[in-house]
C-alpha cells in the first residue's frame, strides 16, 4: 500500500476545495491509501494561515489534520536532510531558492519513511535521488 505525504500546495488546493485535487485525495482515502502531513508541512500551513488571520480556513485545516496524520520527524530525518542538503549544495544544484530548507526536510521524511511525497512543485524535489512524487493537479 502506498502512504501519500501531502506537501503543502496540496493541503492549500484541499483547503480551497480545488476540484481535482479534493477527488484525487477523496479517492486514495477510500481505497484505504495511507495520507500524511509531514510535520513541517502542518507548521508551514499554520503560519500561513495564523498570518494572513485567515481563521476559517484555519478551522478547515484543524478538520483535516483529524482525518489524516500529522506525522513526526526523528533524529533520522534529520541526518538524512543534512546529507540532502550538503550533497545538493556541493552540486551546486539547491532545492529552491524559497523554503530551501523545508523542502529537504520534506524529501527526507519522505525517504526515510518510504512514502510518496504528493506536491504541485516537482521541480523543487526533481534533484533528490530515490524520492517517489506524483502530482495530483495533473491530469493523466
């Protein structure tokens, strides 16, 4: 069975109840798909929520994260975001410019936990070597 960790844009599309991500996201959680949200991504999403005072939304997220996992980041996590980082650098190849960080503590959640990170920003995690993404705002 295929655990899905859901990047943050994906969480923004739910929480605007975009079409075509809330039926894709609708259909993993019947086939009994695992969902998470890696721990980084909950912080991300409340800021920016708490920021913009957009307090409804805010309680739609907080009825989400009772539906799906919040989950949580070891000591491994964050060994393996350092080797990300180090190794991307040396490259000369970072993740992003913006929330370069979060970004690769993301991917190694998602590597040591072998779960396939869901993101409508493939480019930011393209350069990270054995992460599985799939794209739920793309058609197939």
């Amino acid at each position: 069975m295929i655990t899905y960790a859901l990047d943050s844009n994906i969480i923004s599309y739910i929480l605007r109840d975009d079409e075509m991500v809330v039926k894709r996201y609708r259909q993993e959680a019947s086939y009994g798909s695992g969902l998470i949200i890696p721990p980084i991504v909950c912080y991300e999403i409340r800021r920016g929520l708490l920021l913009r005072n957009s307090f409804n939304r805010l309680y739609v997220f907080e009825k989400l994260c009772q539906e799906i996992e919040i989950g949580v980041f070891d000591i491994s996590v964050w060994l393996k975001a350092a080797e990300i980082f180090a190794y991307l650098q040396k490259r000369g190849r970072p993740v992003s410019d913006k929330d370069s960080d979060a970004d690769i503590f993301i991917a190694a959640y998602c590597l040591i936990n072998d779960y396939t990170l869901v993101t409508d920003n493939s480019s930011h995690f393209e350069r990270i070597d054995g992460l599985k993404y799939d794209n739920w705002k793309q058609r197939v």
